[in-house]
C-alpha cells in the first residue's frame, strides 16, 4: 500500500500501535457495491466484479472481521454465478441482494451500446434508484447501523447514493471508505456542461469519505492534483481470479465454436482480445480491431486470425465484420482458458486511460505475449514487464506480425513477466494492504 501524501495520518500513528492485535474490537464492515453476480462466487472477468469479490474474500478471512454486511445491486444474477471453492468459508457474510428488472437492464445495454458520458449518467441513476428502494427498508438500517466500515466500490459516477452514504455515515460515525476504480475514464476528454458537471460531482464525494482507495497510483496522483486529497492510499488488484493455468481440457466438453479452433483454425495464428464489448472503453478498440486492424491485416497475412470475446458482439452487423474476425461472446472461465492456451499474441488496443487492466493481466498470467497502446499500460510496471509491446494504433498491425514472427522470442520474455506478477501481486499481499488500512484507521477514529 503506497500513501500518496507523506504529510497525512499516517505518520502521525507509531508503529507499535499499528500492529497490535485489536481483539476486543469486532470490526464489522458493510460492502456497498454493484457486481454482475453476488459477491461470494466465482466473479465475472471484468475488473470493477473482480476488485469487488478480492476486498470481500480479503474481508472475510481478516480475524478481526466479525461480520460483513453487503448492499448488491446483482445486474445478471445468472450470469457466471459459480460457487467459490470448497476452502472459503463465509459464515460471516450476511449478504443483501437486489436484481434490476428486465426493463432496467435493456435500458443499461442499450446506454452501454451507445457509450458516452450522459450514457453512463443514465446507467447509474438506475443503479442508484434500484439501492434507494432497498434503504427504505428496515433491514438495511439494522446492517448500517451495526457496521464500523462502510465500503463503497464506486460504480462512477452513482453520485446520489454515495452522497447519502456518506452524509449518514457523519451523524453515525462510520468510517467510510471510497474505492475508486476508474477515476480516468469518466468525462476526462468531455469539454461540455457534462464535464463541469462531473467535477462538480467528484469534488463532492472526495470532501465528504474518511478515507480514499485507489487501484493505481497514477490515479491517485490525479485526484490529489485536482482535488487537493490527502486522505489517499493505492492499493493495486490483486492476481486472484485471473489465474489461467495450463489444464487438460476436454474439447468435447465446450461450445460448438470453440472447437473450431481446434481443428479449423489449427494452422493460423490467433490474435485475441477479450472485455465486455459493450463499454465505453473496449466498444473503441474492437471498433478499431473490426475497421482497421483487422482489414489491413487481411491483406497483408492470411494466416492471422483475430478472436474477441466478450459479451456485446451484437452491436456489430456480421456484413461490416472481415472475414478474418471471429466473435466468440461470453465464455466461462474454462473456455477462456482454452481460447487463451490456443492463442499466439493477445492485444490491448485501448484509446482511453482507465484503471486497472483486467485483460492484460490475463493475458499476462496465460503467459502470452501482448500488444497494447500506451493507454492499456496505466499502472503496469513496464520495466518487468518484457512481453508486453507498447506501440501506437498506427504501428500496431505491425507489432502483431513482428511478435508472431519472434515468437519463442517473445515466449521467453512472457515467462519472466508472468514470474514477476507471481511474486509481487499475491493475494496475500493485498489482504495484508487492507488489514493495514483498517487497523490504521480504527486507531485514528477510536483513540
């Protein structure tokens, strides 16, 4: 955990107290958070579900940890909601889960299509009205009331609900935690009545939370820049749940269209990029995989095939889509592994900063080598990093046939890259982050 601000509460606390054991203390902690499934199952392979299910699984096995109190607002209940293994027990998760409407989620796919910032807006004032039903309930004050933390994962910018979290949990004296999970990709390149409107809103909710998490420090750096925040520590995704380990996987067991990598496509090189293709920052890369890369590609090697997964392929018409594309949709997490066991180069072609890059770490732990744009490197630790290939969207045609041609080259520099993350993003290195946290901040708000 790095503290962007050396002149902050940290320093004001002595090492002593910050390692001692609070017993008689039972922390109870409410999450407050949005994931596609309920927090305790496998989450779906999209980073805001998986920080979410890495702080709850973190939260449960930290002894002090009584109880933990959750506020789901569960999107597709249905989708990718597989139990967590045999080893997590969650005796102490009293889970609140609420399921949007149907009608709800056409509106937010088709906000989703359609990206853009008022889009986004809209996207999250349902979110934000389907939690408002639930806190006129009496169960929930009984949660709130009883907890000592209040996590909120911010799906931004779910302005009102935030706002009257943290007011009520001033006159109740909670801690508050804000975890910001993509502090860039919200308004930064709008010059309109949105943008003032959303700094408006940023400066709001940075005033009023005990205190800020972010995923990168770069981030951190950020609002510290704009909003005169000190109250900051960076805490970075963990690897958990991104694992891909090479696994003998039956190929009569997956979809249809798998299997045609297997056997049709056996002697072509695949290029893979996987996301939600519905987001406003993955809809401009495959928009660009699909327009140009793609094209350019076909007439230079036939034997290169790109693979994009993820859901949303809906949104382009199978006539505008080369014939060297292949849409494969939502996978599990065993055909995701197969797809990248089978693929040669996987790619990033991201054109908006965000925060921490999902993919890429997958593609990394996969132990393949990968092409992105400078955009797709936002708190990587490039120097450590040697299979990963920044260029621009101009060159990046280009770095694809040079990987593929230097391929065991890139093999080799994909290994120590997948070591590095082995040994420096551990699970158990970021519960330790937050066991840290919460200690630190018990002492400040409890002496």
């Amino acid at each position: 955990m790095r503290i962007l601000n050396g002149k902050n509460v940290f320093h004001t606390i002595r090492m002593d107290s910050m390692k001692r054991a609070r017993a008689h203390r039972n922390v109870r902690v409410m999450i407050i958070a949005s994931p596609t499934s309920p927090l305790g199952t496998i989450p779906t392979r999209n980073g805001y579900d998986i920080r979410c299910s890495q702080l709850f699984l973190a939260l449960t096995q930290l002894d002090f940890v009584e109880k933990i109190f959750t506020l789901e607002i569960v999107a597709e209940q249905n989708v990718g909601e597989q139990k967590m293994p045999k080893s997590y027990v969650f005796s102490k998760y009293i889970p609140y889960i609420i399921q949007l409407s149907n009608i709800d989620l056409k509106i937010i796919r088709r906000n989703y299509a359609r990206s853009g910032a008022l889009n986004r807006i809209l996207n999250n004032i349902i979110l934000t009205k389907a939690f408002f039903k639930v806190i006129l309930y009496r169960k929930f004050w009984a949660y709130f009331k009883a907890s000592n933390f209040i996590f909120v994962e911010n799906t931004y910018p779910m302005f009102p609900l935030i706002l009257f979290i943290e007011i009520f949990s001033k006159f109740l004296n909670k801690i508050v935690i804000l975890e910001m999970h993509d502090v860039f990709s919200f308004g930064k390149k709008i010059n309109s009545l949105i943008r003032i409107f959303a700094i408006l809103v940023e400066k709001i909710l940075m005033s009023l939370p005990s205190w800020i998490v972010c995923v990168t420090y770069e981030e951190a750096k950020y609002l510290n820049e704009y909003f005169r925040k000190n109250n900051i520590s960076v805490i970075p995704t963990s690897m958990l749940f991104f694992e891909t380990e090479q696994s003998v996987i039956n190929a009569f067991n997956m979809k249809t269209k798998l299997i045609w990598l297997l056997h049709d496509y056996k002697h072509y090189k695949l290029v893979t990029f996987i996301g939600d293709l519905r987001t406003p920052v993955n809809k401009p890369a495959v928009d660009y995989i699909v327009k140009v890369c793609a094209p350019l590609l076909l007439n230079l090697r036939k034997d290169i095939f790109f693979v994009i997964v993820g859901r949303g392929y809906e949104i382009w018409k199978k006539e505008d889509v080369p014939e060297n594309v292949i849409f494969l949709g939502y996978l599990n997490q065993d055909e995701l592994r197969f797809v990248l066991e089978k693929s040669d180069v996987c790619i990033a072609p991201l054109i908006y900063n965000t925060g921490f890059k999902s993919k890429v770490i997958s593609y990394i732990l996969a132990k393949k080598p990968v092409v992105l744009t400078k955009e797709a490197t936002l708190s990587l630790p490039l120097q450590y990093l040697p299979s990963l290939v920044v260029t621009s969207l101009e060159n990046f045609p280009f770095e694809i046939i040079n990987v593929i041609d230097n391929k065991d080259i890139f093999l080799k520099k994909a290994e120590i890259s997948y070591n590095y993350f082995l040994n420096n993003f551990s699970f158990e290195k970021f519960k330790n982050e937050y066991n840290k946290l919460i200690n630190i901040l018990m002492n400040v708000y409890h002496q």
